[in-house]
C-alpha cells in the first residue's frame, strides 16, 4: 500500500478544494517545493500533485511550480491536470516526473491513453474522477455519461499503470474513501486502483490494509494530513509494518 | 580533508550536500563534500554527517543495511573523535533508544531517549513543522556568531518526535512549541540538531560553516 499525499496548485499555491470547488479553495502552503520538501521530510517516498488550473485550461498552467517541486525532491511524482497530448505527456516525463495522470482525455480521446501508455510503459495513470457512479471531467466542471468502470475496460489492454479512483462528492470533506466503490472497481479490472477523495484518519489506513483491500495500489491523502487529523508518521509506520507482514 | 556526509537510503541528500558545499565556499573553509554510502570513506573522512529523514527504525534499518557502516561511525566518532553533526532522525539516532511506536536501538553516544513531541496547547499541530527561534542553554562553538532567542534567527523543523536528553548539560538549545524542544544536543566532539540546517538559510549555513572549522 503506498500513500501518496497530495498537491493541488492553484495560481502557484498549493490548496485544498472542497469536491472539487475552485471557489472553495484553501492555501494550505504559498510555497509548493517547501511543501513537497515537508512530505519528504515526514518519510513519504511517493507524491501526487495535480495541476488544478490545467485541468480547467486543458493544458499545463502551474509550470513553474512543478518544476520547482521536482528540482528540490527526490519523490516519486505523479502528476495531473491538462494532460491532454503526447507532447505534455512526453515532456512531463522527460523533466522527471514519475508517472503522468491523464484524466478528462481518457474519457474523450482513449486513444491518446493507448498510445501514450504504449510509448511510456509503466508511467501513464488514468484518474476517473466519479460523480453519482459517473466520470466528471474539465475539472470536474462537467460530467459524461460513462460510468467508471466502462472507460477502465477501454484502457485496460493498453497497460495503463494504474487507476486514480477519486469519489468526486467525497474529496476535501474529510467522511472518509468510498472504499466500497473503489475495491469493486479495482475487483472488476486487471489495473491497480488508488483510492481518493475523503481520506479522513488512521482508520481509512487501517481499512485500506484490510484483506478485502488488497488490490488496491493505495490512497490519497490532502486535507487530512495538511489538518493534521492524519498523522503521517503512525501511517507510514502501520503501511510498513503491514508489508513486513506480508 | 573531507566531510563525508553519509547516505543510506534516507531521502535525498542533495540539498544537504548543496548546503555543506555552499558554506564550505563561502566560509573559506574549503572542504570535499562526499556524500557516501561506503564505510571506508566515512573511516578516511575528517568530519561526518550523519542526516535522516522519516522514521527511525527505518534510518536504523537502513545503517544496518549497510557491512560495516555502524563500525565506521563507531570508529571514527567515538573513538576518533572526528566532528560529527546529526540532522533530524540522523540526530536522533544518537540516543539510546528511539520510541517511535516500537523500541528501536540508537547508537547510544548521548543518553536518552526520542520520544512523541507532546505540545501543551491541543492546536498546535504534529508533526511540527515550520521556523522557530532557538533559545541557548549552554554555549557552543557551532553557535558561534549566531543571533539566538527571540529575536534571533529561525530555524526549519519538520519533525513528530525529539530526542529528551537524560542529561541535561547535552542539551545545547531548545525551540518553543507549546513547551520547549530539544533542537540542538551537543556532547564532545557530537553535535545534532532536530532541525534542518541545510533549509535553515542564514542560520543554517553559519552553523554549518562553524562546524567546518570545528576543532573540538
């Protein structure tokens, strides 16, 4: 299980949304690398940021501060928001981000997830964002008609790397992951599934090392550790003692 | 003379090998900066630097991991007597023992134990992160033309648990968080701090540049 904490830009900041609401948003850090830093700090090896203006533009907008971030950690960054061509996804991947997350694209162009999963084995996620059972896209502005289920069969031959399963009414508000939700998608399809939206406490960490949980890759964790409801180290020392089980 | 800064899979140690360049040239104080995972240049080193991050049985895991390392930092601190700094769990690790959930083995060259920072007031948040001024409890060569109390500089902590000295004349300064840190120990030729001096700007580098010239 790898618990990734989260970064969510805004205009260079890193904020945390409530489901998805630009209009609610909280600086959490006016300096995003420091940020980053602290994660690593605390002993996270792996990251996840999302580029939260790129997912409205459909193109890269917090640049610099990905940049930044990658000069000054040695995490294991996945990256989202506005990755919508093989240009992005190559040139993300060539600055050293890990793994790139191809969300509304996955829904409207499948393809670009083939090819570009294709070209970079191993480093193409696909985040499907889930409003009322269906895939929210542009920023979780809009919402399609395809379940979440429907567009992971599409990519699941294509060797996507993983699924970012967020529940939409459940990010920032701290209720807890939809774990139900997540682990049949994960039980459904041959691609690990990550868990997002609503990690609370220690006790989404203990229910995500339950057996019944054990396709999923991991979580995501924002507001919870930034509040300090989640305490990073009693986490990541439950995580390790639950692999030194294994 | 060489300063080997010792990697063993605790995080990236490129900024703090940055800041002991950085200080190195600046100070006049030119030393190589090696970072290392080989016990045979921590033994030929002058200095050493012993950083971490994350939790602590993990960083004593990882010192095992590596033949012969412990025996080189044995070696050359206890019984050399080289300059040492211990940063952050690389500090802590100085202890007897460490309490981070279960009870792991330090290296025992202070007496003591790391333990749960507990603030006083419940709103202060864990793990402890951010800049704090420190406040002096015994002078020390690495403080050396450093602007310290409330007025002084600030130092960058990311931490969730502290190294409690048993003894108090190892304790060099502390830092408030809803009760007073332990943020700098010191004893001999060992100094660490529970802070990050290679993110700790001005106060960090002029620390650093004093333990260059450290002559202890």
């Amino acid at each position: 299980m790898i618990l990734f904490p989260a970064i969510d830009l805004k205009e260079g900041l890193a904020v945390r949304l409530q489901q998805g609401d630009m209009a609610r948003a909280t600086v959490f850090h006016r300096d995003p690398a420091a940020q980053a830093e602290a994660f690593e700090l605390q002993g996270f090896k792996h990251l996840h940021v999302v580029d939260l203006d790129g997912a409205f533009a459909g193109k890269p907008m917090n640049v610099t501060a990905v940049e930044r971030i990658l000069e000054t950690v040695g995490l294991c960054v996945q990256l989202g928001g506005g990755i919508r061509d093989m240009a992005t996804v190559a040139g993300w991947l060539e600055k050293g981000v890990n793994r790139v997350i191809i969300g509304t694209a996955a829904v409207r162009n499948p393809a670009l997830v083939k090819e570009a999963a294709r070209t970079f084995p191993k480093r193409v996620a696909v985040g499907l964002d889930a409003r009322d059972g269906k895939v929210a896209v542009q920023g979780w502005a809009e919402t399609s008609e395809l379940s979440a289920l429907e567009i992971a069969r599409r990519v699941e031959d294509a060797g996507v790397a993983a699924i970012i399963y967020t529940d939409v009414t459940r990010d920032g508000m701290l209720k807890g992951l939809n774990l139900d939700a997540t682990i049949a998608l994960a039980e459904a399809i041959s691609i690990p599934v990550i868990a997002s939206g609503g990690l609370a406490s220690i006790d989404d960490i203990k229910a995500l090392l339950e057996p019944r949980a054990r396709k999923l890759e991991g979580a995501i964790a924002g507001r919870a550790l930034y509040d300090g409801r989640l305490d990073a180290s009693e986490a990541l020392k439950l995580i390790r003692d639950a692999r030194a089980a294994v | 003379m060489s300063v080997a800064i010792v990697d063993y899979g605790s995080g990236n140690l490129h900024s703090a090998a940055k800041a002991f360049e950085r200080a190195a040239r600046e100070s006049g104080h030119e030393q190589l900066i090696v970072v290392t995972s080989e016990p045979e240049k921590v033994a030929s080193s002058e200095r050493v630097v012993l950083p971490g991050v994350g939790a602590f049985a993990d960083c004593r895991r990882g010192l095992d991991e590596i033949p012969g390392m412990i025996d080189a930092l044995e070696e050359s601190v206890r019984k050399g007597a080289k300059p040492f700094f211990g940063i952050c769990v690389g500090m802590q690790l100085m202890a007897e023992r460490g309490r981070e959930y279960q009870v792991t083995p330090g290296l025992g060259w202070i007496a003591g134990e790391v333990d749960r920072i507990t603030p006083t007031d419940p709103n202060l948040k864990i793990p402890h992160m951010g800049w704090n001024t420190l406040n002096l409890l015994k002078t020390h060569p690495l403080l050396e033309d450093i602007p310290l109390g409330p007025d002084g500089l600030h130092a960058y902590f990311v931490h969730s648990f502290e190294l409690k000295p048993a003894q108090r004349s190892d304790l060099v300064a502390q830092a408030d968080y809803g009760g007073p840190l332990t943020a700098i120990v010191g004893r001999d030729n060992m100094v660490g701090t529970q802070f990050h001096p290679e993110k700790s700007q001005r106060l960090g580098l002029k620390l650093i540049a004093n333990f260059l010239k450290w002559a202890p």
